[in-house]
C-alpha cells in the first residue's frame, strides 16, 4: 500500500472493524472502546467509503458480515498484532510492565497440568500478563489460528510442521492407566487381556473413533469397552472415584491428576510408542521480544517433570 493510501487509513478504524467483527454489534464495541454508538456508526461508515464495501449487514439485530469483510479479517488482524507487537515491546520487553494477553491452543488435558504453573509464575514475574487457553479440537495443527492470530502457540502432538511454522520439542510421553484405589483389577498385571477387561470412559469427540491404544490392540485381535462418553476429559477424575471405570492418559498427566485424588496409576502390560509433545509458533514472531519470552517461559514449565 502507498504512503498517499496510508495516510487516508486511522489506525482506529482497524480496532473498530477487529471488534465489530469479535462482537457483531455497534453498542457492545462502542463500551468496549469507551466511546459512543453513534460514533461507531460513524466510523464503520467511514470504513465502507475506504474499502466500497457494505462490510456489515444488518440481519436480525446482528451485524453480518460480508464477503468482502470476512476476505480482509486475517489482513486486519495480523496488522494489529504486529503494530501492537511493536508498540508493546519497543524492543525491549519488560514483563513486569507489561499487560498482554497470550492465546494459547491445547488439549484440556495439557491445559490441566500448564495453566496453574503458569500463572503462578506470572504472578510473581510478570503479573500483568495474561493468558487464554483455546481448547483444540482433535490433535491436527491449527493453521488457519496461528495464520490470523486468533492464537499464540499451539501445544500438542504435531506432525511435519515446517515452512511458514517454526517448532520446539517440548517432551516425550508414554500412556498408563488410571483406576480408583480398591478398583477389581488395582493389583492385576494389565496385559491386553485384561486390560480389555476393564469398562472405559473417554471423551465425546472420541465416539466412534480409535486412538493408538485401540489401533494397537485390533493388530492383536483385542477392542475394549468404553461405557461412558463424556464432554470434557476434566469430569474423568471424578468419575472414576465413584465407578469402576478406567481411563488411558499421557503418564504426565495421570501422575498429575493422581497427586490431587487417591487413584492408582497403573502402567500397561505392552508397550506402545511414545508421543512426542511440540510447541508451534507462526514464524513472524520469531524476533518479537515479548512473544519470545512467552515461548521460553511455556518451554521452561513444560519441559520440567
């Protein structure tokens, strides 16, 4: 874009179309930037003089937006992150000056064992920063998330990750099974017989579906029971306190969970690959100080047993 466009452009006119866009109404992005309706209204008119586009339709007390808003959004969304990459930094990070929010794509199941080490260490190293965790649907890499900034990093078992991406191994780990203490099989050796003995409960989105353990155990002509679905892997612990169900984990994360709650970690009578945890990043934030020091501090916590 030339200098002469640029100079028609106020920075302020990006914020209100980001928000309108999050909100999809002029009120609630007028209180969110502190101004009025009227003045929102003005704005989103000027926007669509610049760009000779509706951008926001009117529908049932909604602003829709069009084509052509939903076309530019990563455009907009990535300027504003690196603008505000630059103005937040200077180029010398300070974190306990500084009140960014860091998004945060993982599994409920990482989510469990890094957020309250990280907010704990925030709190005494940077305690104006924040974070939100974006629960990850399945264990693809959310491209299109980090290509909009709609997220930070991603955590979780990713594959091939390269080009336009960077990554950083963060661990390995193996699964191991979790069952109530007095539980029938809490002294039994789990080989595959007995394990698929054992009634399980999973997640939801898991209906249907096989992970590396039931691929595993189809190659040896065993399939297990699962008795119980359930929304979110959080209800598990609970659950299994109050049943005889079992439940496969991450060893991390079962040893985790079993600090808080009397189960029994149980590991598998067979042997499976390990997975192998990453952290992935979009590469223009390589040499951005504050992004940098959230990456280095995510590693740090999650690379200690």
């Amino acid at each position: 874009m030339e200098l002469d466009t640029l100079r028609k452009v106020n920075l302020n006119l990006l914020t209100v179309f980001e928000l309108l866009m999050e909100t999809r109404s002029a009120t609630e992005t007028a209180a969110r930037l502190h101004t009025t309706q009227p003045g929102i209204s003005r704005k989103l008119a000027e926007l669509r003089r610049l760009l000779a586009d509706p951008l926001f339709v009117l529908i049932k007390r909604q602003l829709v937006p069009t084509p052509r808003a939903l076309e530019i959004r990563p455009v907009v969304r990535e300027a504003l992150a690196a603008i505000g990459g630059i103005m937040e930094d200077g180029g010398a990070f300070d974190p306990l000056k500084s009140s960014r929010t860091f998004r945060i794509a993982a599994r409920h199941t990482i989510e469990w064992m890094l957020a309250p080490g990280l907010r704990s260490y925030c709190d005494s190293h940077a305690p104006q920063v924040r974070f939100s965790f974006v629960n990850m649907q399945g264990v693809a890499l959310p491209e299109k998330q980090l290509e909009d900034h709609s997220i930070d990093i991603a955590l979780g078992r990713f594959e091939e990750v390269g080009g336009r991406f960077r990554t950083h191994a963060l661990y390995d780990d193996d699964r191991v099974c979790l069952l109530r203490k007095g539980h029938p099989f809490a002294g039994k050796k789990l080989t595959p017989g007995n394990f698929c003995k054992l009634r399980f409960v999973t997640t939801t989105d898991m209906f249907g579906k096989d992970n590396e353990v039931d691929a595993w155990l189809r190659k040896l002509g065993h399939q297990r029971r699962f008795d119980l679905y359930v929304s979110s892997m959080s209800h598990v612990p609970l659950i299994l306190l109050q049943t005889d169900l079992a439940v496969t984990m991450p060893r991390r994360l079962a040893t985790y969970v079993a600090q808080f709650h009397p189960l029994h970690v149980r590991e598998l009578g067979f042997q499976l690959p390990k997975s192998h945890y990453n952290m992935v990043w979009h590469a223009r934030w390589d040499d951005v100080p504050s992004h940098a020091w959230m990456r280095q501090v995510v590693a740090d916590l999650m690379t200690t047993p």
